[in-house]
C-alpha cells in the first residue's frame, strides 16, 4: 500500500513563499510555513486537514469536510449541511465514487472524523455547527 500523498493549503503555501522570500505575512492570515517539512522530510506533519464550503453565492448547500489518517488508512469525511454525510477511503477509492457513510465497518472511522471535525468547528468559531 502506497503512502498517501501531504497535502496542504492554500494558506500553508502562501506563508512558505512569504517565509522563503523573508517578508512577513499579511496582518490577520491564518496558516503556517511548510518550510521545515521541505527542508526535513521526517518533521513533524499534521494529519488532518480541515475545508470549509459556504455553497455558491447562497445557492448550494454549505459543507465542511476533514481529510485524515484514521485506523491505518487515509480518509475523506464530508458533513453536508441539510443533506446526507459522506465518507471516502482515499486509498481505495481515490475517485471518491464509493461513499462509506452507511458501512456499519466504518462507523468508528465515521465518528472520529466527524467528532474531529465539530471540535475544528467549535474551536475556530464556526457559525455552522453539528449536532
């Protein structure tokens, strides 16, 4: 089995250009440099990342999602606000065409993740919460 790619954001890739280029960052911007990761293949990489949609100019539906390593696999948990959640093994299922959502053998996964996700929510101050 293939080791999942690191991802990173947007922002983690902005402040490694500005962390590089030696200028500070924009007063307020959120995110960190992936400077040491570059420079050292074995630092310390976080294992989740966290994504926001707020729907299209009001007219879908707002979603928040966590990608995660979970129970030896690498996961894709997305809770659609008004609409049935979805769980993604990206190793096995890179496509993302199979959802997992309602398999009783990844309901544990199902609960990290969503459990991961409403403390991430809670803590950067969501207006959006689940329940």
């Amino acid at each position: 089995m293939a080791a999942p790619q690191r991802r990173a954001g947007q922002r983690r890739q902005f402040c490694t250009v500005c962390d590089y280029a030696g200028t500070a960052r924009l007063p307020g911007s959120q995110g960190s440099s992936l400077r040491p990761v570059i420079e050292n293949p074995g630092a310390f990489w976080r294992s989740e990342q966290f994504i926001e949609y707020h729907g299209n100019h009001g007219r879908g539906t707002p979603i928040r999602t966590v990608v995660a390593d979970a129970d030896g696999g690498h996961f894709k948990y997305i809770h659609n606000f008004g609409d049935k959640d979805e769980l993604y093994d990206l190793l096995a299922d890179p496509q993302e065409k199979y959802s997992l959502v309602g398999s009783n053998q990844h309901q544990v996964i199902r609960s990290d993740l969503r459990g991961r996700l409403a403390q991430w929510m809670r803590k950067t101050g969501d207006h959006l919460q689940i329940e």
